[in-house]
C-alpha cells in the first residue's frame, strides 16, 4: 500500500512465519529494522527504510519486493519479471544478487523474464517459452540466434534441444 513504510514492507515477508499478535506488532513497532536495512543496502536502499512506498520510483518499488523476498529466506524463489521497471545497470546489479543469495543458501531461483540478455547473462538454463508451449530448454550458452528468432517470430524449431529432466508442476486448486 502506498502508505506502507519500506521497513515494515520488506517485513512484511516473514508473516507467514509469524503469529498473528508479532505481525500486527510489526506493523507499529518494526521488530527487525537491522535485518530489513541490511537487506535493503544490498539493493541500494537503506536510505529509504521509512519511506512511505507510495514515494518510490517503479524500480525501487521492485527492489523493495526483491528485498521482501530475500528477507522471507524461500526455499523456492519464483519472480515474474523482477527488474521490468529497472535501469540496465540496476537490473543487472538485482539479478546478480538474486542468483548470489539463491546460491549462497541453496534455494532454487525461477525467474520469468522478457530481457532475453539478461536471461543468458544471469541463469545456466534457459527455457523460451510461447504460448504455453516449451520452444527450447537448453544451457544459456546453447541458445542460438536462430532459436530465439523462431521464439519471437511464432516459428517452429525442426527439432528443439532438450536439457536436464522433465519438470512437471501441479498446481492444486482451492
């Protein structure tokens, strides 16, 4: 929420950890301001702890979700375009951290992005997907000019390259 303090924002991430009394606590009393501001350094915005978030640029308002979800310390990291509203330079910078505290603390770190070099440049495994069909799965370093043309001109590969095991996910509904 645009009234929301950045502290009690990146907080916010551990809730689900939290019983109900120590999360409401949190929102008048910040219970972990050292852990929030460490987190926060890292993407460059410690100076904006109590910044109400409706203050915030687009790509700090992302740096600040990036720090929430670091501070939640996931086993599993899923992120849907997590510096689409950044500058090159701090979308770079984001992404290396991410892959830094996904290896550092052995968390898988999924990450659906549109900057195709940003994708090459920052993850082992590349996976273009169209339509909700896979078009490749392959190492970064296996993606051809050919194959991501045929991503973005609505072409078929004649035999798509395939890396590591199937993954399939199940999604339960409510």
């Amino acid at each position: 929420p645009p009234r929301q303090r950045v502290v009690t924002a990146v907080l916010a991430g551990r809730l689900g950890q939290w019983g109900m009394l120590r999360g409401l606590l949190n929102l008048l009393y910040p219970s972990d301001v050292p852990g929030a501001r460490q987190v926060l350094a890292e993407l460059g915005l410690a100076d904006k702890l109590f910044v109400q978030c409706g203050q915030l640029s687009g790509g700090q308002l992302q740096r600040v979700g990036i720090a929430r979800a670091l501070y939640q310390r996931p086993q599993l990291l899923l992120t849907d375009e997590p510096v689409s509203a950044m500058d090159p330079v701090l979308a770079d910078h984001s992404l290396a951290l991410l892959n830094r505290h996904a290896q550092a603390n052995g968390v898988t770190l999924v990450a659906s992005l549109h900057a195709v070099e940003l994708a090459l440049a920052h993850f082992p495994r590349v996976i273009g997907i169209r339509d909700g069909q896979v078009v490749f799965d392959c190492a970064a370093e296996a993606v051809s000019e050919q194959m991501l043309d045929a991503l973005y001109a609505n072409e078929q590969l004649a035999s798509p390259p395939t890396q590591g095991p199937t993954l399939t996910v199940q999604i339960p509904r409510c």
